[in-house]
C-alpha cells in the first residue's frame, strides 16, 4: 500500500508542477528560520479542493477520517510540495507547518514517512498528539508568537 500511495502522490506532484510556487517567495517572512536553499527546493500550490487519495485500501487501514475530512485541513504536503486551499494560503503561519513537513519527508524519506504519519494518524487521529502533526504545531506556534529565529530544519532533523 506505501508504494501505491507514493505512486499516487508523484502523479499528484506531476501533474501540478506547471502550477507550482518555490517557497523562496516567503524568504522575507522566514529569514533566519529557513535556509534559502530549501526554500528555493520547496513548493507550494494553491488549489480550490486539496488532493486527497480516496483509495478504499487507506479506508482498510483504518484512515477513513483522515481522507474524508480535508474540509478541515488548510494544506496537505506531498514530498517537497504541499498544496493549500485558498484561505491558508494568505496565512505564513500554515506556510510555516508545511515546511516543517517537507523536512520531516526528506529526513525520513517517502516511504518511512508515509508509514510514520499513516502509524501516527491511525493511533492519534489528525491531531497535535500525533508526533509529526505535533511537531510541526508547535514549531509553527513558536513562530507565530514571535521567538527570535531558529533553525527548524536543525530542531527537526534533531527530533525525529
């Protein structure tokens, strides 16, 4: 099932790519938060609905919830491109915790990632007690609040 959902997700990415925005237009906003190259090598893409993956073998594994209920979620991060849904996207805060995933993705890599965050949300549910959700609240927290720049991608790769 992890590579059939990773399959999914490069078509996803793919087919958005000619849509696609590097994150290197937010570097004003996160000087001193992230480098320049990663957000150079990172993308966004505002969409009217987000890609969700309503395959009935996610259903199976028990993350029936997950899928059905993006109308909760601003964005969703694929790899190193996360997609927002209009409203989020004026909001550098939600920027911020979808960055933070496409480090945990590349610090892990696809498929331990994707069996991760699949663990965590079949556990936890979509929430902060998730470890990986959790992280990247908190971190967008700190950011919010205003605490002097930090490097997240070292506070990430030093938590996972």
């Amino acid at each position: 099932m992890i590579e059939l959902l990773e399959s999914w997700i490069d078509e996803v990415n793919e087919a958005h790519k000619s849509d696609r925005r590097p994150c290197s237009v937010l570097q004003h906003q996160f000087e001193g938060y992230y480098r320049p190259d990663l957000l150079r090598s990172s993308y966004f893409v505002v969409v009217k609905a987000l890609p969700m993956p309503k395959m009935p073998e996610l259903r199976e594994a028990g993350l029936g919830d997950f899928i059905d209920n993006e109308d909760h979620f601003g964005g969703i991060t694929y790899k190193d491109t996360y997609y927002l849904l209009p409203e989020a996207a004026r909001d550098v805060g939600i920027h911020f915790h979808e960055l933070v995933h496409v480090i945990q993705w590349r610090t892990l890599g696809a498929r331990n990632f994707i069996q991760r965050y699949m663990e965590e949300i079949r556990r936890f549910g979509y929430s902060e007690k998730a470890p990986l959700e959790g992280m990247a609240y908190r971190l967008q927290k700190r950011f919010e609040e205003g605490v002097l720049p930090f490097d997240v991608e070292k506070k990430v790769v030093a938590t996972l």
